[in-house]
C-alpha cells in the first residue's frame, strides 16, 4: 500500500496552515472552528482528491449545507439524509478550506520581550 495520498495530504495542509488532527482511526483530518462543527477534511481518494465529509442534525439543516457546498464546486460522492462525503480537488481546495474557517491565522512574528527572563 503507498501513502503518496497521505503524505501529500498533510504536506498540503503544512503548506496552507489547515488546521490538521488526528482522527478517531489514527489518520489526518482537518477540522474547522466551532462554527462549522461536523465538517472535516481526510485523505483516501488518491493523489488528485480529497474527501469532505458533512453532517448536520436535522434534514432541513444539511440541505442548506448540501446547496452551498455544490455551489463551491465539491463533487457530492454520498448523500444522506443528514449527511454527505463530497470530493474536491487540490486546486479547488484552499478557496473552500477558508470558507468553512479550517485556515489558522498567520503567526505575527513578535518576539515577547516580557517572556524572556533577564
């Protein structure tokens, strides 16, 4: 078995500052922040794509979301009544990793002088 999905996976997520995690079965995931609780992004689907997996509480809920994610451009895979996998490609990745908040903030560099003991 090759890990070039994997490996590419979380070179991608390094690159870009997504906030990668380790999953309940070992393997790197993305996560966003609180406000998009039951999205997160896996390797598995080759070299060329990466998996979405969405899921809502009510049907009324994931329908909206299931709209706004095809609109993006994510390729629904599996669909459920209140939840979905979806596929992306790399390069149509990043713009839909900012909106769904999975995209840390950049470090501001500054160096705490107050930290540093004298």
């Amino acid at each position: 078995m090759n890990d070039y999905g994997k490996a590419k996976f979380k070179q991608f997520a390094k690159d870009n500052r997504l906030r990668l995690r380790r999953g309940e079965d070992g393997l790197p995931i993305v996560v966003p922040t609180n406000k998009f609780k039951g999205f997160h992004l896996f390797e598995g689907l080759g070299n060329n794509f990466v998996g979405l997996f969405a899921s809502k509480d009510t049907k009324r809920k994931f329908s909206f979301a299931h709209n706004k994610l095809v609109k993006m451009g994510c390729i629904p895979n599996v669909i459920g009544d209140t939840e979905g996998h979806y596929k992306i490609s790399y390069d149509d990745l990043l713009p839909i990793a900012k909106k769904l908040k999975m995209v840390m903030k950049d470090s501001t560099g500054i160096d705490p002088v107050w930290l540093k003991k004298k």
